[in-house]
C-alpha cells in the first residue's frame, strides 16, 4: 500500500500534536508533507527532525529564514516557506491525499478552503471555518468532491452513528434528532455572582479535555456549544431545532443520534482527541490511536442536565446568529475572537464575552453571502467593531 501524504495546518497546536502523535504509530501509512507552525518555532522545528516533511510553513521570512538554516544545518531536506499564500499551496497542492485543518480561528478558513477547493480528505477541526462561511463552504465540498470528515469530538461522534446515506436528509434517513454533548467547562457549577471575576487561568482549566486556549475559553463561555450547533447544521444538514444541545459533565458521551423508532446510537470513549482524528484519518477503516480503553466500571455514572440560559447566554447568540442567516455567524466568530483575546489579555472579564458579542451582532444587520469576500469583509468589519467597543471601555 502507497503511503498517504499528509499536511497539518496547525501541527504546533494541541490538535497538531495529537495528530502527529497517530500519524507517528502508523508510518506505514502516512508520510508527511507539510507541517505548519506560528508562534512556536522550537516546537516546529522539532516536529520537522522527527516527521521529515517536504515543507514547512511559517508566518513570515523573518521566521523562515533561521529555521530553514537550522534544518539544513543537521541535513534535513524540508524547505521552509512562509506566508498566507503557502498555507494555502501546502493544503491544495496535487501531491497531497489528506489535510488536517486545525489553525485556530478565521486563520484557518483560507487554507482551509483551498484544501476542500482542491478535493482532498479534509479532517475538520477548525470549526470557525465552517461558522463563518457555511453555506459556500458546504458548497465547496459538494463541487470538488472533497471528503470532509469532522475532528470535533461532538460531530465526530454524531458522524458515527449516522446511517452512510445522511446526506440524503435528516429525514429520509429516520433521524429524529441530533443530542450535542457539552461538558459545561470549568464554570458549570460556578455561583452565578462569581462569573465575572474569574480568571484566564480558571477558564483555561477545562475539567476534561487539554486544549488550546481560545477553545478552552469558548467551552468556558459555551459558545463553543454554540459554534458546534451552528457547525452540526451545515455538516448534517440539520435545522437547529433538530440539535439538542446536553450538558453531560463526564465528557464520555461524545455525542447521540436519535431515531424515529426510538433508538438512540451514541458513541462513547475517553476523552482524547487522538480517537477522532485517527477515526478521520482511516475511515473507513479504524487504526490504533494510542487511547486506552474506556474503563466503564470506573466511568460509573452519566449525568445528563439541560445547559442554562442565564449562565451561558454565548449558547442563545450563536444560536441567534445561525436563525439571522448571511453575515451574522461570521460576525459572532469575529467578535468572539476578538472578545477571547482580550479575555485573554486581562482586558475585560469574563461576562464582557457575550456583551461585546451582542453589540456587535447588532452593529452588524446580516447581509445575504453570494460569495467569500462578503465573508471576510464581515469578519474584518465586527472586528472593527468589537475593538471599538473595547477601546470606548477604556
Ligand atoms: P491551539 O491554539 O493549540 O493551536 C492552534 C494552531 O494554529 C497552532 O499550530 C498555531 O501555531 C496555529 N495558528 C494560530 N494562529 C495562526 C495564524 N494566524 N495563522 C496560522 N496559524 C496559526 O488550538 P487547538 O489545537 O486547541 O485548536 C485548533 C482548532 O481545532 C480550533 O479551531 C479548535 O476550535 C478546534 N478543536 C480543538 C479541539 C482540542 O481538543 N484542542 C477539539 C475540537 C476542535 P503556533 O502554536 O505555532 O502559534
Ligand atoms: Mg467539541
């Protein structure tokens, strides 16, 4: 069997590295093509020694430069490229069988887009991707025949337990409902008076799961319910009446399907990122991830509750957002983004999120997308706006 070339966008964050850590267990069947990094050079540059990639991709030549001398340094052939546009060449170019799209953020929705233009097996997990530009993204897929298959544990899941033929509709398919699992993160159980002043540190602390920060916040906030609500309709083609969104603390339940005649198919398993990504990257068949087995004897419970609207109002926005159409999720990830970031910074609380959220929703009045530059303007615009919010704070 010929080996799969594969690129990572993202490599040098927390999905980067779970991939290579799979991808490393199976060098017979994947070699890697490209591995992209931003801030962390060392972490690239490691990455590089280990996994021998045709390219690396930086953000600037100012990057570029010193590492393509280190790597040359020890005889390693990977040519270091730099820039947006050869995220995007790394993604599509004609060599490449699968891509893994994990940069954070609106980052990744170039990239990204170029690898579905270019019809590879696309592995999902840049979620934001798919909130801000939707319907053509879906679109994108359907034209280039590209195989796009969700990382997010959630969506995942859910692709597990549909039927094969789903893209037939919901319905036609005897799908009465999608059940989207939320741990409810770090502050479920938080008295209500304390949101405000809690930390970057404490939201970073999710109860589960090791991720990259900004999700951490998101899944601190909800909203990374949220943008996995809006990301389920256009994945499965569901309305979001059809998505039920459960908070189920243990994090075991990544996601159910249920069935008009009363079935209800969940997929279960310990939470480490390294089973989807290795389901995504097989399927259909299945490899070892290096995950061990799910002890359920030790697991004992599953607690089921219903997400609460006062606690999490960043769940009801995204959900707002989706019903408004056009622009408006584009506009709730950019402002999102912004928000996190200067949560982050220690700029604003932690309540702040949805409130700058809201207003730029309303700034913002969604206009219908007939293509991708109407997409980015509104990134770029609620951008402008949230920041103005921030700077009129101060
Ligand atoms: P991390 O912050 O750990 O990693 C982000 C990656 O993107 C890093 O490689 C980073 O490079 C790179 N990056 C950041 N900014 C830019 C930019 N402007 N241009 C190009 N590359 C950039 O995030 P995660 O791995 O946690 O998340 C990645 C994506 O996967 C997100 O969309 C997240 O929602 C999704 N996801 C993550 C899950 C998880 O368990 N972590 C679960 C489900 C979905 P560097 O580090 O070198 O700066
Ligand atoms: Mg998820």
């Amino acid at each position: 069997m010929s080996r799969a070339w594969i690129t990572v966008l993202g490599a040098t964050g927390s999905i980067g590295v779970s991939t290579l850590d799979v991808v490393a267990r199976h060098a017979d069947r994947y070699a890697v093509f490209a591995l992209t990094g931003h801030s962390q050079m060392a972490v690239l540059e490691a990455q590089c020694r280990q996994h021998d990639p045709l390219f690396a991709v930086v953000a600037d030549a100012a990057q570029a430069e010193p590492l393509q001398q280190r790597l040359q340094a020890t005889g390693l052939q990977t040519r270091v490229l730099h820039g947006v546009e050869a995220l995007a060449e790394v993604a599509a170019d004609q060599r490449v069988d699968v891509v893994m799209a994990a940069i954070v953020g609106a980052a990744g929705l170039s990239p990204t887009l170029a690898a579905v233009r270019a019809g590879k097996r696309v592995l999902l997990a840049n979620k934001e991707a798919l909130v801000m530009s939707g319907a053509l993204f879906m679109q994108a897929v359907r034209n280039s025949g590209a195989q796009l298959l969700p990382i997010d544990s959630e969506h995942n899941a859910i692709f597990q337990c549909m039927p094969r033929n789903y893209a037939n509709g919901l319905g036609q398919v005897g799908v009465r409902r999608i059940l989207l699992t939320a741990s409810g993160g770090p502050f479920r159980d938080f008295a209500l008076e304390d949101l405000a002043g809690v930390t970057p540190a404490q939201a970073c602390a999710h109860p589960n799961w090791s991720m990259g920060q900004k999700i951490s916040v998101d899944s601190a906030s909800m909203m990374n319910k949220g943008l996995e609500l809006i990301e389920a309709c256009w994945l499965f083609d569901a309305r979001p009446e059809q998505v039920e969104v459960v908070v189920h603390p243990q994090s075991v339940v990544h996601s159910l399907v249920d069935y008009v005649d009363g079935s209800v198919l969940a997929q279960l398993g310990n939470p480490d990122m390294r089973t989807p990504i290795a389901h995504a990257l097989a399927w259909p068949e299945r490899i070892d991830s290096g995950v061990s087995a799910l002890d359920l004897l030790s697991t004992a419970r599953l607690d089921f509750q219903a997400p609460d609207p006062q606690r999490f109002p960043c769940l009801w926005l995204a959900r707002q957002a989706f019903d408004a159409g056009g622009t408006a999720c584009a506009v709730l990830n950019a402002a999102n983004e912004v928000a996190v970031q200067a949560f982050l910074d220690g700029r604003i609380g932690f309540t702040d999120i949805p409130v700058i959220i809201e207003y730029t929703l309303n700034c913002l009045p969604p206009v219908q997308v007939e293509e991708l530059a109407q997409v980015m303007l509104a990134d770029r615009q609620a951008r402008e706006h949230a920041h103005r919010w921030l700077a009129n704070r101060a």
